[in-house]
C-alpha cells in the first residue's frame, strides 16, 4: 500500500476505498462484560496488530501478548471469554515490517495521562442512580452558561471542600458552605437551563500527575472517549475519571440544568495521534506538497468527509450522548467539518433520543482554510442555511455589532460608542434572517446570541478597554461600564435565537485585560465568588432578564416564522433603534405584543409608540405631568429597563412617547 500522498487522499475518497473499507459497525473498541471481551480495531492496512495486556497505567510488564485477526473489511478482532474489566492495553500495529505502539483511538478508558487504554465494563462505572438519570424537562428557553471546570470550583471562597476544587465532584456539593450562595446553589438561583462545560474529554497539555497550579482550556484532544483526568480525585485509577464525570453530570440534571460538552473533533493534540498510529494518513488533511493541513492553527486538520472519519466522530457524539447523558455538544471550529456530517450526526441523535432533544452548536468558522474533501460542504456561516434547523452557528455578527471587533481592543459597537451600528442591531434582533450578514439561516434557530465566550476578552474587560483605555483599571466598578454590560445583556437577550454566556459575565468578571488565558494561571482564570457580591446588582439584572426571557413566547419562539414576529424595526436617531414584537402564542402570554427600545446614546430619549405613529393612540392630557402613575390609555406595561429587569409596572406615555433613560434599553409589553 505504497502511495503518495495525492494518489492516498483520491483513493480514500474512493467508491473503491468505500466498497472494501467502510465499516459501520458500532463494535470498535474494547466491548466488556461478564460474558466476555470483545477487542475490535480498523486498520485496514497494517500487515499484523498485536494486542498486550498489562495489569495496571504504569508498569512495563506485558502480562499477555497475542495476535489479533484479520476480518473484513479492516477490522481486526480478538476475543476472551472472560471480563477483563480493569486491565489496560495497547496495541502493535506493524506497517512496512515494522511495529508502531499505539493506545485504542475507540477506548473509553485509559491510563492516567492516556497513554495507555483500559478495558472497562462501563456498568460498573455508573454513580448510585445514574441509570435512572433524565435530563431536566426542556425549558421555554435556552440560556447556555459557558463554564470550565476548574474555574468553577477553584477559588476557596467558593466554599467549597478543598479535596473538590477544580474537579467533576464539585458540582455535587450543595454550595451553601459559606455567606453567601456558590457553586451549584449559585447556578440554580440564576436561572439558565444549559450550562456549557469547556471540553472535558482526555486532553493532553495539563500533566495530570503534576500539581493543581497548572491550567488549560483543554482544547488538545487526546483520547475521545474518555473524560480528563485532572478533574478527577484520582488520575491513577482511570475508573474514577468516568464515575466522577458521571457524577457530575447527574448532579446538573438534579439541580434542572443540561449539560453541554465542547467537543474538538477538528484537530488533535499532536499529529502522532492513536488515530494516526493506527491508520497512517488516513485520519489527516494534507496539502498537495505533502504537508499537514492547518485550517485549525493548532497543527493539524482531521479529515472530516472521509467515511471513517466521519463514522469516527459521529460514533464518539452518540457514545456520551448514550453513556454519559450528554444533553448537547459544542463543536469547536465546525467550518472545518462538513454541513454533512453534522446533519448526519443531528439526524442520529434525533432518531435516537427524539426530535431537538440534544442541542447541536457550533463556530462557523476555521482559523485558516483546509484542503476539503470534494463534494462536500464545510460548516462554514456562509452554508448555515443547508444545516438542519437543529443546528446553531455563533453569531460573530450579533457579538461584534453589540460590542465591537474582538481583535481589537478599542474598536467600539453599538453599546460603547460605535457608530452606524443601528441596522445591524435590528437585524440582530430579528436573527439575521433577511440575509443581513451575507449569509442566510433556515431559522432563528440556528442563531447562537452572545458578548463573550472563553476566547477573547471577557465582556467587561473589552467595555473597560474601548471605553477608558490601556491604562484603566479592570477591578474598578466603572458606572459607564456597568450601563454599557447592561445595555449589551439587554440587547441579546431580546433577539431572535439562543442565548449564551460566558461564566461570570453576570457580575463582570475580568482576566485583568488577558484575551488569551488558555494556558494562564488558575487564579487569573476562576470565577471570584466574591466579585457576585460585589456586583450583586448586575447579577440581578441578569437574573431578571433571564427570568423575563422565559416569560415571553415571542422571543422563545424557535420555529421557523420567529423571524416575522419582528416587525416594525425603525432607526429613530443615532444610537437609537425600536421595534415591535408579536407576543402571541399557543400558551397564553400577559402581554400581546413587546415594544423594545434600545438606547445607546448619551441623551434621554422619547421614542414613540407604534400607535402613536399610527395615530390611533388616544393621550388624555397633551401634557403628561412628570411622576404621575396612570393614564387610561396606559396598556402598555414597563417588563425591563436600565436598572431592572423583570419588573412589571404601568408605563408612563406622553404624548411624545416612552422615556428612555441613556445608555439603557426599555421593554414594554401591551396587556393582552
Ligand atoms: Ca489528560
């Protein structure tokens, strides 16, 4: 099988290839229980695979070697009549006469630092009452909590047992150890349904023998299938990684919130992956002079659109979706996979759990561009509109419009100082489905809402740069900065689509102006507890327009026609923008129609009403004296403004219209 790279990469896209080689079988990896142990691998080029079993992660000793056997197809098998439940293996793979060490790409456990694969009979994995764990019923809403698991836990004034911080079992401790709610108590008083959990499957730059000061996102992918061991209490015994992760998981539903996995299928930790000791070239892009693909700028590119590629991952969603009762899955970098792929894998999950039941989102985007496979179509943002319904793109448009370009610092939106940001605000708000952004989404759907995420800087941290500069400080509570968070939280959670956040950006959490924290310290990286005291009143605000959000069928609305409940949409100055929204629904709602003002500019603004524009709006007195409680033309309640969300007060019209406070946004709703 001596081909070069051009000659490879035709004929694994081959009818050939696909006739001889394509295995479907969802048996690849070590299969245990008590009648048994199934080994299976997909190597359809190797000369001979040898199986060896060791009794541990660590030692060197071999307890038993023995060939597999060739089957078809590629496979490879090897069976024991007896559950080997807890031993470790790998596997010699022999190409060109000679013997390449490789873990199992398919394990589902493995060594501390992964290395090292383990058999594991996943029934004995299971936390007390995991087998009877649901996810919570689906909300109204999806308001998606972005959260990495040391974060979480990892300061002590989270309260939280020392023995827990920065691992899975901190989340199955209550949170109420000290003055004021943390943790898990803290999550649930806030109200969103889906928390996102930065990825957790095995990575590769964190040493998990080594100590608690280091940190990484966890982006380097080196076994797919089995949860990270630096979260767990113990790294030796790989069956604890799996229960522990479990455990947190069950502990989420048990507290109403889904659970989200960041999964980074696009590239590996290194090239010399299991996947590529296993299958040499087959797993990676290249480009036509031999080398690695790089669209991820992280080394290299897997192949997504070659059949075992896809099969690969597609098989590794459903495995946590089944075993670990994953609720959704986040795919880092998407646009370098394929609009085929995750329709695929949408399709499976719905087939298997119910229509919409896991949530699939990702970024529409890659870093650099990727040699694809012909005939396919990257997820890219421009191709939004061939992925199913299902699946959501992060909306950079909705997040730079808001407040500003991410790359640069000081480059402003529409909440801090940007200008001719209005249009692109009312796209927003309708879910840029009239195309607005040159590209166009089947629905609203499809639309993923947001300031900030782990990457780039924190909300506050960009508001305290494009508003007071390099030299501000990042720990001072900013009144402008604070109007701003407000107005950019406003904002998005009164638009079309999802919502998302990240950790923190409810009580304006900063990394001291670091954009780039994927490998910084822990202590720049957690969540300060304290700072939810300290910021108590934007957590409220948060947890009033959360609140509020769920109240409100026209902004939950995912179908199809949510886009045309915006209507209206008007510029009325600089900074200023209105629109209308139809309120109705199935369910009954308090409030027939939403009137939503965003005021950017640094004036008190009255903006009038739909019906007064109409003029059919009938005003008692031409002039309204100022503090006075009702009128009885008065239909219109105030449900959110500058300083709260969540209200429900009768609006005071004039003649003139609504006032809307600078720098603030206002959301009436008109008494059904
Ligand atoms: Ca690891």
């Amino acid at each position: 099988m001596k081909k070069n790279i051009v000659e490879s990469m035709a004929f694994f896209a081959s009818q050939e290839f696909e006739a001889s080689f394509r295995y479907d079988g969802k048996d690849l990896g070590a299969v245990c229980g008590e009648d048994g142990t199934v080994f299976k691998v997909w190597s359809p080029f190797a000369e001979k695979i040898g199986l060896r079993l060791f009794r541990d992660g660590m030692t060197e000793e071999v307890c038993l070697e023995e060939e597999m056997q060739a089957e078809e197809k590629g496979v490879w098998k090897l069976t024991f009549p007896e559950s080997l439940h807890g031993m470790y293996y790998d596997y010699l793979v022999w190409n060109d006469g000679k013997a390449v060490r490789t873990a199992d790409p398919y394990a589902v456990g493995c060594s501390r630092n992964g290395g090292r694969s383990m058999v594991v009979d996943l029934r004995k994995t299971d936390p007390e009452g995991f087998r009877e764990d649901r996810a919570p019923e689906a909300c109204e809403e999806r308001i998606i909590y972005e959260l990495h698991i040391k974060d979480f836990s990892y300061d002590a004034e989270s309260g939280i047992p020392r023995a827990f911080r920065g691992k899975y079992k901190a989340f199955t401790v209550p949170g109420e150890m000290g003055k004021y709610p943390t943790g898990m108590e803290y999550l649930k008083r806030l109200g969103i349904t889906h928390v996102h959990l930065l990825p957790f499957f095995d990575y590769g730059s964190v040493d998990e023998a080594g100590d608690e000061e280091q940190f990484n996102w966890g982006y380097d992918p080196v076994n797919y299938n089995v949860p990270e061991g630096s979260y767990a209490t113990d790294t030796e015994d790989g069956i604890v990684r799996i229960r522990e992760c479990k455990e947190m998981i069950g502990a989420l539903h048990k507290n109403g919130i889904r659970v989200i996995m960041d999964v980074v299928y696009n590239h590996t930790h290194q090239e010399d992956s299991w996947l590529e000791r296993m299958v040499p070239g087959y797993y990676y892009r290249y480009n036509e002079d031999g080398s690695l693909a790089n669209g991820s700028a992280c080394g290299n590119d897997i192949a997504a659109g070659r059949a075992m590629v896809d099969n690969y991952i597609a098989d590794s969603v459903m495995y946590w979706a089944r075993e670990y009762h994953i609720d959704g899955f986040r795919f880092d970098l998407m646009g370098l996979l394929t609009v085929e792929l995750m329709n695929r894998i949408q399709g499976e999950l719905d087939e298997a759990f119910g229509k919409g039941e896991k949530l699939l989102y990702g970024e529409p985007w890659s870093a650099d561009s990727s040699p694809m496979e012909e005939g396919t179509t990257a997820a890219q943002k421009r191709n939004t509109g061939f992925l199913c319904d299902g699946i959501g793109i992060f909306s950079d448009d909705t997040r730079d419009a808001i407040k500003g370009s991410v790359f640069y610092a000081d480059n402003p939106g529409f909440v801090n100082g940007g200008q001719g940001l209005e249009k692109a605000i009312l796209h927003a708000a309708a879910g840029w489905k009239n195309g607005g952004a040159c590209f166009e989404p089947r629905s609203c759907s499809q639309i993923i809402n947001y300031v900030s995420a782990h990457d780039n800087y924190t909300l506050w941290d960009k508001l305290v740069l494009s508003m007071h500069g390099e030299k501000a400080d990042f720990d001072r509570k900013y009144a402008d900065v604070l109007s701003a968070n407000k107005l950019a939280a406003f904002i998005y959670f009164t638009c079309q689509g999802n919502l998302f956040f990240q950790a923190g950006e409810e009580f304006g959490r900063t990394k001291q102006g670091e954009d780039n924290s994927y490998c910084s310290s822990p202590e720049l990286n957690m969540l300060r507890w304290q700072r939810t005291v300290e910021y108590g009143e934007l957590v409220e605000y948060y947890k009033g327009l959360i609140s509020l959000r769920k109240k409100l069928p026209g902004l939950c609305d995912k179908s199809p026609s949510a886009a045309r409940r915006v209507m209206c949409g008007r510029i009325q100055g600089e900074g200023v923008v209105s629109f209308l929204v139809d309120n109705r629904d199935v369910r009954p709602s308090r409030w027939e129609e939403l009137f939503i003002v965003y005021n950017a500019s640094d004036l008190r603004q009255t903006v009038r009403l739909p019906e007064q524009e109409r003029g059919d709006l009938e005003i008692e007195h031409k002039d309204y004296p100022e503090g006075a409680e009702e009128t009885k033309t008065a239909v219109w309640e105030v449900l959110a403004d500058g300083s709260r969300a969540d209200c429900c007060r009768q609006a005071e019209i004039t003649a003139e219209g609504i006032r809307v406070a600078p720098h603030s946004g206002m959301l009436l709703g008109r008494r059904s």
